[in-house]
C-alpha cells in the first residue's frame, strides 16, 4: 500500500512507487532539465532557488510525460489517475501536491546513496530552507 495524502480540496490521493524503468525515466527526465539551474557549492537554497526549481519542474514537457505512467499506478479520490483526474477546476489545486508526491517517491530512493556518499543529509537540507521547514510542520 501506497502513502496516503490529504489535499487542499479536502481529496485524498494514494501515492505509490512505480517501477524502476519507470522511475528511473522520471529521474533522468528531472536530471536533464534541473540541469538548467546551475547549481554549485555556493548556491543559496532560498524560495528565489525553489521559485526557479517549481518552475522548471512545472513547464517541462519531458518531466511531465515521463511523470505520466508514474500517476497512472495512484490513486486520487478513490480512482486511478489519468488524464481527466484534475480536470474539475475544484481538482486542480490538488495537481502540484500530487505531482510533488510521486515525484518525491520516485526520484529520492536514487539519491539517497549518493548524498550519503557526498555527506549530505537530505532532511538538514529542506530545514535549512524556511519555506519547506514550515510546510513539513503541517504536513507532519
């Protein structure tokens, strides 16, 4: 069983992990676009850094088609995700946290490895940054 969550419109969605070729599309999908951002020792993870991520991650074409099968084995309201899902203009606010979600379940199993490796702990990073350490506050 998937990670439920509640939505802005008082829905449900069930989240669950595609795949790996799946998954690792998405991922590849993420990483080729995220590339854009530049990203270095010194950069500032600040809501200027998260505007510019939300906005690459929303208006690429290749993130959304390789998050298409990964929204396909959810559930949101009760009912598989497709295409029609968020078409009620009441379901669209729910969209971005549903997208967040499976993008989260899918692409963090790859990282985890690696940021170890690096020394990176992924939850000292999203506290460090005050716009997602207030959110993980009411989402808990």
């Amino acid at each position: 069983m998937g990670k439920e969550i509640s939505l802005p419109s008082g829905a449900k969605a069930v989240i669950n992990a595609a795949p790996f070729s799946e998954a690792f599309k998405l991922w590849q999908a993420c990483a080729q676009e995220l590339a854009q951002l530049k990203i270095s020792a010194d950069t500032e993870l600040n809501v200027d850094f998260l505007k510019n991520l939300f906005c690459i991650a929303t208006s690429s074409e290749k993130i959304e088609a390789a998050l298409r099968p990964c929204f396909r084995r959810c559930l949101y309201a009760g009912s598989k995700i497709d295409e029609s899902s968020f078409e009620k203009e009441d379901a669209r606010q729910d969209y971005f946290p549903v997208m967040e979600e499976v993008l989260r379940t899918n692409i963090l199993p790859f990282l985890k490895g690696q940021l170890q490796k690096w020394g990176i702990n992924l939850g000292q990073v999203t506290e460090s940054i005050p716009a997602l350490k207030s959110r993980r506050k009411t989402n808990s």
